[in-house]
C-alpha cells in the first residue's frame, strides 16, 4: 500500500475545511492553539512509520487519554470494572449529567466524563496517591517516548473551568460509586488530559491495540488479545460519543477523539493511525481529523468490515 502518496492525497483534500471547524473554549489553554494545524502519522504492526503535517508536534491528547486508563483498570480490575461502569453509547454529549441519576451514578461507559472519572478511581485505588505519575510512566512506555509531560497550563485552565466534571464526580460520589478524595480524583483526571502527544507518539502507543495486546519496540505483551478485541469495541462503540454512528458510517474503525483536536483509530492486524486538526465540530470531534479518516478508509479499502 503507497501510504505516503495516500496521505499527501489527504492533506489536499482536508486543506480547504483545516480552519472552519471551532477550537474548544471550554478549556481556555485549548482555545490558544492554532487553528491551521494539520497533521497525521500512521504506524503499521510491521513497524513501518508514515506522516504527514504537523505530525511532530505535540497538542493535549484530552479525552484520547481515557483508552490509556482503561488500559490500566482493566488490566489491574478485570472485569469487576463493569460493576461500576457500563459499556454501552449513551447517545449523550460526553460531559452531559442526565443519565446519572436515572442509572443510580453508574456510567454508560469509560468514554464519557463520568465513566472515564470512575476508571481514574479505580487507578488511584491501585497506585494511591501516585496515580499520575503511573499513567505519565504508562504512556511514556507506550510510546518509547520518555520525554512526555503534562501540560501544567492546560490542567490548571481546566481545573478552574471544570464545573461539570466536579458535579459528575460528586454526583457519583453520592451514589458511592466514588471511593477516593474528589480533589486527588479531579487533579489525576485533568492532568491525564493535560498530557502533550504528537501524531507519532499516539500512532505508537495504540500499536497494541493494533497488534492482538502487544507493543512492538521493545517486543512485550501489554494486553490479551481477548481484552486488545474488548477496548477496540469500546472505542468502535463509545469512542466518540454521540456522534459515534455517524463516525462508524463515515470511517469504519474502532476511534477515540479529544477536544485537543485528536483522534486515534486502529485496524486490528494491520496498523494505528492518528490525525490532529484542532478546529471541531459541534460534537467536539476534530473536524478535518473525522474527514481524513473517512478518506483514509475510502482510499485504502481498509476497515474493520
Ligand atoms: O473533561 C473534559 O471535558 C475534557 N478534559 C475532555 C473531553 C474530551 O476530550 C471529549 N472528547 N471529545
């Protein structure tokens, strides 16, 4: 496959609509960053790398985070994290409160805010008050990149604008669905969020989720193969939160996105790819990245169907 002129075709037929989409206000840190930023690097399981763009910069990963935690409750919970969390789309914005109180503080599924507060929890109750530096040393193993940080700025911005985060926490709190401090939960939960990926190094770090649970550089098995199937479902399935179906329909693959302006997707066996394009639509999915993964599919003839 000519992955390299299959990208450069991408970034072309992207270019025009790169800027119309809107930066996320709700983070003010967010709303800082360039508009015209347009990168994408795939990394096949032979280990074969392609980018284009701005495929070297790194921006805040957001929600796309939230697979790297489950990585970790799952593989320490198994599945007595499906008491707490479910795993079904909730059809509802990913910071929306509805649901909670009907379903008794027990989320649809780890993706949205409430959910992916519950799998933080349940890291903190492994690796107590050192839950942040687990999920930096997770990702930085992830990726082979052992620079990675949090962006303190983008955090704090967060903390003082995160309103419905702390409602959720404390809602599900009430239900004793919460079981650690909500100030350590929201600082672990921002601060994932906060972590600055480029294309490359996300194109890396799903390469197990790609390759039946196992990280090519250095060889090492991270996941099952059964539990690699069961977060590319959740991602296929809950990734982008409500405007999951369409996403399927348009793309084909198992994704997560962030209102950095990321999305990350997999095609079990073959390859991970990852776009960033900080302009989003009004589902906060980036606008040129849902595009150029719905071209990628359409060019290569491949998906997951
Ligand atoms: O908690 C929030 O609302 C953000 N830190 C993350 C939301 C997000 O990335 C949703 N993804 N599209």
């Amino acid at each position: 496959m000519d992955y390299e002129s299959i990208l450069k075709e991408i970034y072309s037929e992207v270019k025009p609509i790169i800027s119309e989409g809107k930066l996320f206000s709700d983070i003010p840190a967010l709303a800082l960053v360039p508009i015209n930023k347009f990168g994408m690097a795939i990394k096949t399981v032979q280990g074969e790398e392609f980018t284009i763009g701005d495929s070297n910069e790194s921006f805040s990963i957001q929600s796309i985070s939230k697979v790297f935690t489950l990585v970790m409750a799952l593989k320490e919970w198994g599945d007595k994290l499906w008491k707490r969390v479910g795993r079904d789309p909730s059809g509802n914005a990913f910071n929306s409160l509805v649901q909670l109180e009907y379903e008794r503080g027990i989320p649809r599924n780890p993706f949205i805010n409430a959910g992916a507060l519950v799998i933080v929890d349940c890291v903190i109750s492994s690796k107590l008050d050192n839950a942040k530096n687990a999920v930096l040393e997770t990702v930085r193993n992830l990726s082979g990149n052992h620079f990675l940080e949090f962006s303190n700025e983008v955090a704090i911005s967060e903390k003082k604008t995160g309103f419905r985060n702390a409602a959720l926490a404390n809602f599900m709190k009430s239900f004793g669905n919460i079981h650690n401090d909500i100030d350590l939960l929201l600082d672990t939960y921002y601060h994932q969020c906060a972590l600055m990926m480029s294309c490359v190094d996300l194109a890396r770090a799903f390469i197990p989720l790609a390759n039946g649970g196992v990280m090519l550089n250095p060889p090492k098995t991270i996941l099952t193969r059964s539990q690699a199937k069961k977060i590319n479902s959740l991602m296929l399935t809950c990734g982008l939160y409500n405007a999951v179906g369409d996403f399927a329909y348009r793309v084909g693959l198992p994704s997560k996105s962030g209102v950095g302006g990321g999305i990350v997707a997999v095609i079990p066996n073959i390859l991970s790819v990852c776009v960033w394009s900080p302009g989003l639509d009004g589902f906060g999915n980036s606008l040129a990245g849902s595009l150029a993964l719905e071209l990628f599919t359409t060019k290569t003839g491949l998906s997951i169907f």
